[in-house]
C-alpha cells in the first residue's frame, strides 16, 4: 500500500511541476514577444492603418541608425571619461571637456527624438494624437527617452 501511495503522489508532483514550468513558459514567451515588437512609439497605438505603418518604418529607416550612431559615441565618450577620471594624474580640463562632449551628444540624441515624434504626430489622426499624447507623457514621466531610450538587449 505505501509503495502505490508514493507513486501516485510522484506522479501528482510531476503533474503540478510541468504545469507550472508551462504557465512560466507560455507568460514568458508572450512578455518576450510583446517586448520585441515594440520598435517606437506608435506601435503603442493598435489602430494604425497599413499606410500609416508604411510610412512609420520609412521614418524608422533613417532615424533608428542616426540614434544608435549618437547612442556609440555617447558610450565611447563615457568610456573615455571613465579613463580620464581614473588615470594616474587627473586632468581636470580634459575631463571637463570630454564632459562638455558627452552634454552635446545627449542633447544631440534628444533632439533626435524630438522630431522624430513630431514627425510620427503628422502622421496620425486626432484621436491617434489624443492616444500618442498620453503614451509620451507616460514613457517621459519616467526620466527617460521612452522605448527610444532602451536599447535591444539581442542585438548588441
């Protein structure tokens, strides 16, 4: 009797453990696939036409690699100034400069953004608008630069 309770009781156990490893499964790869696909701020907003999404990629085409070029030279600078804070004998008026480089890049790549969601609003509807409105106020009440402002973490 004690043998046939065991295994019935192993075999419940591994019952619950696959579902569990399942449910983890399926809610991680329905995060992971939800994540990837969001490339920019519009695709936020479910009701875009096949022509507004057109022309969204066509914006992206030249503006995604203008923002990974400034993004490199930020992390080149930054690695630069790390050098510069922690060499030997430290030059104040390098770091300073590598510095004032680095605040020009930032402001470069906000700039960036900017019209790229000025751009993106011409391309919408009043409502669409209404919808990108609240979307920008919440990823910027993050401190950040939104989804533009978080690298992929697969491609690099």
């Amino acid at each position: 009797m004690g043998l046939g309770y065991f295994l019935l009781g192993f075999a419940a156990a591994l019952v619950i453990v696959a579902v569990l490893i399942l449910v983890f499964y399926y809610r991680l790869k329905r995060t992971r696939w939800k994540n990837s696909n969001v490339k920019g701020y519009l695709d936020l907003i479910p009701d875009l036409s096949d022509e507004q999404r057109l022309k969204v990629q066509s914006i992206r085409q030249t503006f995604l690699p203008r923002v990974e070029r400034i993004r490199q030279d930020l992390c080149r600078l930054r690695i630069v100034l790390a050098r510069a804070l922690f060499s030997e004998i430290t030059d104040r008026d390098k770091v300073h400069s590598i510095a004032r480089e680095i605040l020009k890049s930032q402001s470069e790549l906000e700039q960036e953004v900017i019209d790229h969601i000025i751009e993106e609003k011409e391309l919408l509807s009043p409502g669409q608008q209404k919808r990108f409105f609240d979307i920008i106020l919440d990823q910027f009440a993050h401190g950040g630069l939104g989804v533009h402002d978080v690298r992929q973490r697969g491609k690099s």
